[in-house]
C-alpha cells in the first residue's frame, strides 16, 4: 500500500518512478526502470514480477499499455494489483484493481501517471499529478514534488516509512543498469523529505563530477563553477568543500580556498592525511614543501 508517480520527460526522453510507504524498503520492490525501455511501479499487495516481465515486454517492442494487459491477464490476484507503466515513447497504462484498499485510484496525463492506495483522501492522486505540472526543473526534481503534494493530502493513512527514486536515460545505448538518479530511503520519520535532501546532494557530486571531468581538460574556470554551485546545494558536505577549496585555488581565488579548506579540515582533520594518500599514488603532486602550504597535517 503506497503511493507513486511513473513518467517520461519528452524533452530530455528521460524515464523515471518515485514511490513513499508505509513500509521498510519500499525501494526494493516497487519502483523499477531501465533506459530507453520504460519505468514501472507495482503495489498494492505487491507482485514484484511486474516490474521485470514489464520491462522485458516493453523491451521486446510493446508498448505500456500492450504490456500491462498481457500480465493482468495471467495474474489471478489481478483485483489486489495496482501498477503503472510508461514505456519510451511516453505512453502511459495504469490499473488500479477493485479490492485495492480505499482510498484507491490512479490519474494520468501525457507520460505521466500517478497512483495510489489506502490514502487518507482520494485526492492524493490527482493532486501529485497537478504537482508535477506545475513543477520546474529536472523530471527528478518533479516527480519529488509529486511526492510532497501526496503527503499534503495526508498520504498513507499508517504514516510515512520509505521512499524512492529512479531517473535513467531515454537511450537504449546505454546498458539496463545505468541509472542517472538512483535514491532510497529504506527507514526515516520523514522519507520524503530526505529523499529531497539527496536529490540536492546527488545534483551537487554530479557537478563535483563535472568538475572533476572539466579540470581534466585544462578548463579550470568551469571546474570552479561547477563547484561554486555544488557548494551551494551542499554547504555541509565537507568533501565538496574540500573539493571546491582545491579548485578555488586552481583559479587563483586563494582566499576563499583557504576559507573552505580549514572549514574541511575543521569538520574532518583527515583530508590533510588524504591529500598525501593521493599523492603517494601519484594522483596529487608529491612536494612534501606543497603538501604543506596547501594544507599541513597539523593546524598552525
């Protein structure tokens, strides 16, 4: 008994599926996802086998709602199931069944659809759907606010336990287990909300990333603009603020990398012993005298 969101960005071709229960790891059973095949998410009384054999059928050339027809159709519990799919070309299928525990229902747009059961009201759905309408940014930020305006309408009438999200490309190119966002939420007292709180930490390492792939090729100013952002989504990760303290640096802002590299050194004193392991394998300059005024093993 949950509630999610399936849906495929048409300008990025994007596919993805959010999901929050009352219940451990909801992660592991509800939401599944392959790139330029399709996402699915299947609940209430959970058959995890619609996940898999959907996306091997949507693989195979059927469409959403092709595939979803041939597994009701050999499920004799087929009134307990509730299941969504979107397959790559953003066709949508969902079915909530008639013992779904009320309240119960699913909305669906254009690529997009939401679900849910044993919800406080029977507006929750439409309302994730109207959510993700109206929400800005990437198909991951939208299917969280989805998730928000779920437990806005009071959600799960248990409480709130797990949550999840899977994004993964609209490219067949790329292999089945290449997942552009890949988060859970196995037990917290407010699960969406972190999965929130990763989102901006994902988006903050995949700029780290970035930056990282950009100083490799000598462009240092967009290294450190990369990482002027990720500093922004992630002001206490201390890593990124390491990170940016050292691409700072490279760019001649040494004032504000000294700041962030004691800020570093303050919330974890090892990244100076770090710094040398990097060096000792040949990643990092190995100049005792350099080591030293970037960032000495002891304060002072």
């Amino acid at each position: 008994m949950t509630y999610s969101i399936v849906g495929r960005d048409p300008r990025t071709r994007e596919l993805g599926v959010a999901v929050q229960s009352r219940w451990l790891a909801v992660g592991s059973m509800v939401p599944w996802a392959e790139p330029g095949v399709g996402a699915v998410a299947t609940q209430s009384f959970t058959e995890v086998r619609y996940g898999p054999l959907g996306l091997a059928l949507m693989r195979g050339g059927h469409s959403a709602p092709e595939a979803l027809r041939a597994l009701l159709a050999g499920d004799d519990e087929e009134p307990l199931r509730q299941v969504a799919m979107v397959d790559a070309a953003g066709m949508v299928a969902a079915h909530t069944g008639s013992r779904c525990v009320a309240a119960a229902g699913h909305a669906c747009g254009e690529g997009i659809c939401a679900q849910a059961n044993l919800m406080e009201r029977d507006t929750v759905w439409a309302a994730m759907l109207a959510a993700y309408a109206s929400a800005e940014g990437s198909l991951a930020e939208r299917l969280v606010a989805a998730l928000e305006a779920a437990e806005a309408e009071g959600g799960d009438i248990r409480g709130r336990q797990s949550a999840a999200l899977i994004v993964v490309s609209g490219s067949r190119q790329d292999p089945p287990w290449k997942r552009t966002v890949d988060l859970r939420v196995d037990d917290h007292p407010e699960p969406v909300a972190e999965i929130r709180r990763l989102l901006r930490l994902h988006t903050a390492y995949r700029l780290m990333g970035e930056a990282n792939d950009a100083a490799a090729t000598g462009d240092l100013v967009s290294a450190a603009a990369a990482m002027d952002q990720a500093g922004r989504l992630a002001p206490g990760d201390d890593q990124v603020t390491f990170r940016r303290g050292g691409s700072l640096m490279a760019v001649g802002r040494i004032d504000e990398s000294r700041a962030e590299i004691e800020r570093a050194r303050l919330a974890n004193p090892r990244w100076a012993l770090f710094l040398r392991r990097l060096a000792g394998a040949g990643l990092f300059p190995d100049d005792p005298a350099f080591l030293d005024a970037i960032l000495p093993l002891e304060r002072g």
